[in-house]
C-alpha cells in the first residue's frame, strides 16, 4: 500500500474526518491525531479489516506554553462530554518528556512524535490550511506496512527507555488483532 493510498484511506474514513475536524474546530496549537488511532487504522486497513477501531484511544496531541496541565485535562473532559462515543486522550506535549527517563523537554508535537517508543506509532495526521492531510511519519511508512514494531532511536540508545519499550509491549494485546506483527529489540 502506497502512502497515496494510504492517505486516500484516511480521507474516505469518516470517522477519522469527523474527529480530524474536531481537532481543526479545537483550534490548538501544532495539533495532531497521532499514534495508535492512526497505526490502527492502517494496520487495520492491511489486515481487510474496517479502518477506525473504536476501541483505540483517539490521541490528541498539541504543543502550547500558554496552556497548563489542567487546561488539557478541561479540553479533553469537555471532547469526552461532546463526543462520548470516542476514547479520547489529550496531552499538551510541553510536559510529556517528564513521563520518560533522560528525556529533554519537546520543541513541538513533532519532536515528541520523533521520540515516541515505536516507530510505528510515532505517525500522526492533521488537516492542513487548505483541508488536505498532512501525514507525519519521521520513519517512514516501512515499518507500518510490513507489521514491524522496533524501538524509535530515542528508545533503542537508552537502556532505561529500552526497558520501557519491552514492558510496554508486554502489556500490549496487539497480536490478538495483527497475528502477523513481529517485534524488534535492537
């Protein structure tokens, strides 16, 4: 599958444009839908499978001094009450590098998408000044498209952060959805 093609599924999804012009009515600064929502719904796609699966949390994420801790908390309790029937999660990624050992602070929702643990979640989608998508996949699409999940060079390079790679995916029940999945430690 093509990143054309690819795009072209994510655009025909009507759930992933409702919730991609939610993001673009939330009006928040370097905002994405990113991670889990987006892999799935490609793995997904791979597998003959429908696209969105509702069962994944929709990862919103954004990038803006001005607004606290508690600021995203209310963002994301209001899209709860709004749209319940999607799994929200909103982090403002000025203060996610603190979840991560020997991390430094994030420059954007770019940088933090770069440093994520798997580089097949380290992908997100937004609609851009002119509605098109944008699609931001700092390790290509290989690794989607061929059910490989390996350490992202932020995780790889450090062993505390290569530890919580492992235990992250330990915890994950992705090979009862994509049995074709391999994982990579190195």
């Amino acid at each position: 599958m093509t990143r054309n093609q690819i795009l072209h599924s994510l655009a025909s999804d009507k759930d992933i444009q409702t919730i991609l012009k939610i993001l673009q009515e939330l009006d928040l600064k370097d905002s994405w839908l990113c991670a889990g929502v987006v892999r799935n719904f490609i793995w997904n796609i791979l597998s003959d499978k429908p696209g969105f699966d509702w069962q994944t949390d929709v990862d919103i994420i954004f990038y803006d001094q001005k607004l606290t801790w508690e600021d995203t908390n209310i963002i994301e309790e209001k899209l709860k009450e709004s749209y319940p029937d999607y799994r929200w999660e909103v982090r403002n990624q000025v203060y996610m590098h603190r979840y991560n050992p020997n991390t430094q602070p994030y420059t954007s929702s770019r940088d933090a998408m770069s440093r994520y643990p798997e580089t097949c979640t380290a992908i997100g989608l937004r609609l851009d000044a002119l509605g098109q998508l944008e699609l931001f996949c700092p390790y290509g699409l290989d690794s989607i498209r061929s059910f490989e999940i390996r350490p992202t060079p932020t995780f790889k390079e450090d062993q505390e952060q290569l530890a919580i790679y492992k235990r992250r995916l330990a915890k994950k029940d992705w090979f009862i959805k994509w049995p074709q999945l391999s994982i990579y430690c190195e």
